[in-house]
C-alpha cells in the first residue's frame, strides 16, 4: 500500500483537475457570491497551460456574469510556481509573474 501511495495521489490528483477544468461555467455561478475578485496566473512554459486556459475561460464565463472582475495573467517564458520558487531560491529581483500578482494583490488592499 505504502508503494503505491503516489501513483494513487497522482491519479486523485489528476481526476480532480480534470473535473475543475471540464466543468460547466454555470458550475461557477456561486462563486461570485463568496470571493469579490478572482486571479488565475499561468506562465507561457507551464506544462498545464492548457488546463489553466480553460478552467479560466469557464471560470470567467460562469463567474456570475461579473466576468470583469476575473483577471487572467500568462506570464511570457515563466514556468509553474516560478515566483514561490525563485523566493526559495534567494532571487533578488522579481520576476514578471511575481510582479504582476502582487501588483493584483496590492492593487486589491
């Protein structure tokens, strides 16, 4: 059981996102009475750019018909979780991705 825990995390975790990606935008409907604004990030280099594209395309679709207060930022040349990684890493400078969410962010408080 203990060897195949991650095979079975990573099919779990495949199940999920493959329903969060096909899900109808009225799926979405609700969320716009529990979260004011929404940011979906992706980088150009991230391998689930696709997935990220249309989750976000049917997210904004069904967000309530408030579809401008979702933000979709596709970050040229940046790869998953760059800006937590370069932090790990000790990156003195931001990068772009890092950059544009905490403008979101700063520009939200």
């Amino acid at each position: 059981m203990v060897r195949r825990l991650p095979q079975l995390v990573s099919t779990l975790c495949r199940r999920l996102l493959l329903r969060t990606v096909h899900s109808a935008p009225s799926w979405w409907e609700a969320t716009a009475g529990v979260v004011g604004e929404v940011l979906i990030w992706g980088g150009s280099y991230e391998i689930l750019l696709d997935g990220i594209e249309e989750f976000a395309h049917r997210f904004k679709k069904g967000y309530g018909g408030s579809g401008e207060k979702v933000t979709i930022v596709i970050t040229d040349k940046a790869a998953h979780e760059e800006m937590v990684v370069e932090r790990m890493l000790g990156y003195k400078q931001k990068s772009e991705s890092a950059r544009a969410v905490e403008d979101w962010v700063k520009a939200k408080l």
